[in-house]
C-alpha cells in the first residue's frame, strides 16, 4: 500500500516527473551500461536501446504504475505486473538486479530534476519503486517455481533436428531438448527466449513463438528475418539464426513464458494476426487440433502477399481439421493467387464474427489498434481481447485507449 504522505507527493510531482521519464530513463540506461556493461551481455536487447523503445516502455510502465497507486493505493495493475513478470523470466531477472536499476534509475532522477528531488520526493518514490519491484519479484518467483526454473541457470540446450523454409524471410526451426530429458510444460500460445553469441563475443536473446502444439515431444520456432529500415540495422539475432542455424546445431532456449494463453474454454474464438504474428497463432490452432476441440474458430490473417505469408499451408491444414474453423486473408498485393482472399487490408465489414468471442491478436501495434476499434465497433467487449506483442509492450506501457 502506498501510504498517504507518499500518495500526496507523488500526485503533486508525477507532471514533472512524468515529463521527464524519457531523460530520465535515456540517462539511467546510459550511466548503467558504462559502469555495468556486463549487463548488456544477455540481459538487455541491444536494438531495442538503440531505437529507444526499452526506455519509453520503461518510462511507461513506472508512470503507468504510479497513476494506478494514485487511483487505488491499494492496486496492483495485474495486466501490467503480469505482462512484465512473464517478460522477465524468460530473461533470467533475478531479485537482486532490481536493486541495480532502483540505485541507477534514483541517481538518474536526481540528476535530471536536481533540487527538484527533495528528501521527501525521493522517499515517496522510492515507495512507488519498491512496490512496483516487489510485486514483480513475487510474480517471477512463483513464475520460476511453476516452470521448475532456477533463475540462476535458467537456460537449456536443445538440438535442430529440422529447418523449414516457410518464406524468403521466415525460417522454422524443429527442436528436441539435447539432453534427452523431457520437454517443459508450456501453453498454445506462450514464447521462449533464444540466448545466441554474437560475433562481437556479446550474448543476446530475443522472444520467439512457439509455433507447434505445447504438447507435442518437439517444439517448433519460427524466426522472420529482421531487416533494418530507416537507416534501422539489422536484427542481429534473427540474421544470425537465418545464416548459420542448421540441422545438428544446438540453440540455447528458456522455459516457456507469456500470459497471453488459450484458455480453456467453450467460447467462439477469434485469432487474429498480421505478418509474424501468425506465429502465436498458429501454435494455438495446432493445440484446438490436437485435441479435437469443437470450438468455433475464426482465423483473420492480413499480410503482404500470399508469398510473405508464413504458415499459410499450416494454417489452411488446421483449419480444414477442426469442424468449426473458418479462415479469411487479406493481402495487400497478389490476393487474387489465394482462392478466397481479401485484397487491401483486413477489413472486418460484412462478416460479422460472434460477439461473444474471445480474441487474440497479434501483429504491429498500429494493426492491433485499428483491428481492435473495428472489433468494439461489433460489439466484442474490450475486456474479450487480449494482444502480444514481440520486444517492449509500448501499447501497455502507454496504457490501452
């Protein structure tokens, strides 16, 4: 619980606070990396600094958290914490690196508003900061415990024992743990994190899908390689995979994390996705099929063109195996080479989906936003839509309009 004296100085400085998080966290991130540059080596994504998303997530979350104690000393934004948490495990956050941020983000903040932060300005956000922290370190250590995961030694070596060519950018990696034992409990649409070694000598990792059924002894990854784009580099990791990963080689995986999961339900579904994001997807259509569920099934994909869409030939497969399943396509070129297309882009006029529906989408932000209005416009409750998103969920941090 925030206390009172607290809660009174935190909403008379959030504004300048608040105003300042993007310097804020620019220069934390900085001042952290020079002195600890350790914890650029498989901890944080060194594309996500570079364009400046981890630290407007960050920035958002803090003030998204705040807002909510404000609203309810009381609250814990369970959507918030949750997405976070899951994010953190599959990364190996353990509980004493939040006292690395808390002492470079509060040295950050001293900084950046100078006598601004009086003692007792300091004390009421160090409340907020701990609360936020400790709320997080409890959710990832029930995390941990559930996944059988000591966050100490939280990686794993699997073996490729196949690749497939989905599209000219999308390869999927079949993978069986090396060591024989067996593979972890996960749930359709949940991700693991991929820890790799760079040419530089520096770790990275990065969030992948699982693509094929939870259940089945292998599992399935699909990677799209990441070109940069205004003047943007490279995904490092995705390039890497996509050059040098073949069968007989061995990636480093994490337990399965994500929260946003099927749940176990008689409800509609609609899956909704665009480009990669018919990865997650495509994971829970594997799970309805393998376990013969009579579900009604909506799949709305939109993407390029029939040639950029990966899974495509899964998807159509699984479809036509579920009784209830129906599928639609939007490209935005060459629709007409895929029998029942849509062309431009998804556009949900005229086919009425169930309104009691339980939604998943993924894709772009600027996607999911558009889709999501159209969804409310038919009357689906907001509360019935859930979304992932790969790298800093900037839509929650941001908080959902």
């Amino acid at each position: 619980m925030l206390s009172p004296e607290s809660a009174a100085v935190v909403r008379a400085t959030l504004p300048a606070v608040g105003g300042a998080l993007d310097e804020i966290t620019t220069r934390f991130y900085g001042t952290m990396f020079a002195e600890q540059p350790e914890l650029l080596d498989g901890l944080f994504n060194r594309g996500n600094q570079a364009n400046g998303e981890q630290r407007r997530a960050l920035a958002g979350s803090i003030a998204a958290f705040a807002q909510a104690l404000l609203a309810d000393p009381d609250a814990r934004p369970d959507a918030l914490l949750s997405r976070i948490a899951h994010k953190h495990a599959a990364l190996g956050v353990t509980e004493d690196q939040y006292t690395i941020v808390h002492k470079y983000l509060f040295r950050a903040i001293a900084d950046v508003l100078g006598d601004a932060v009086t003692p007792e300005v300091a004390g009421a956000w160090d409340e907020v900061y701990w609360l936020m922290a400790g709320a997080l370190i409890a959710r990832e250590a029930r995390l941990y415990q559930r996944s059988g995961v000591d966050p100490r030694h939280p990686w794993r070596q699997w073996t490729v024992v196949g690749r497939h060519e989905e599209t000219d950018d999308v390869v999927s990696f079949l993978l069986r743990p090396a060591d024989g034992g067996p593979v972890p409990p996960a749930r359709a649409g949940q991700y693991v994190s991929v820890r790799v070694l760079l040419p530089d000598g520096v770790h990275q990792l990065r969030q992948y899908s699982l693509s094929g059924a939870p259940g089945d002894e292998l599992r399935r990854i699909t990677v799209k390689r990441v070109t940069g784009e205004a003047q943007a580099p490279d995904g490092e990791v995705s390039n890497l995979l996509h050059r040098t990963v073949g069968v007989g080689d061995e990636l480093t995986l994490s337990a399965p994390f994500g929260d946003v999961v099927l749940d176990d339900s008689d409800a509609p579904l609609l899956l909704v996705s665009a480009g990669i994001g018919c990865t997650p997807m495509a994971g829970m259509l594997e799970h309805l099929a393998a376990t013969g569920s009579g579900r009604e099934v909506w799949v709305l994909h939109a993407d390029r063109s029939p040639a950029d869409h990966a899974l495509r030939a899964d998807v159509r497969r699984l479809v036509d195996e579920l009784p209830d399943a129906r599928a639609h396509f939007w490209y935005e070129e060459d629709a007409e080479r895929e029998p029942g297309a849509h062309s431009g882009l998804m556009d949900l006029e005229g086919l009425e989906p169930p309104a009691d529906a339980d939604v998943y989408l993924c894709g772009s932000l600027p996607f999911m936003r558009a889709v999501r209005a159209q969804l409310l416009a038919l009357g689906v409750p907001a509360r019935r839509v859930r979304y992932e998103v790969f790298g800093p969920d900037l839509w929650l941090a941001h908080a959902e309009g």
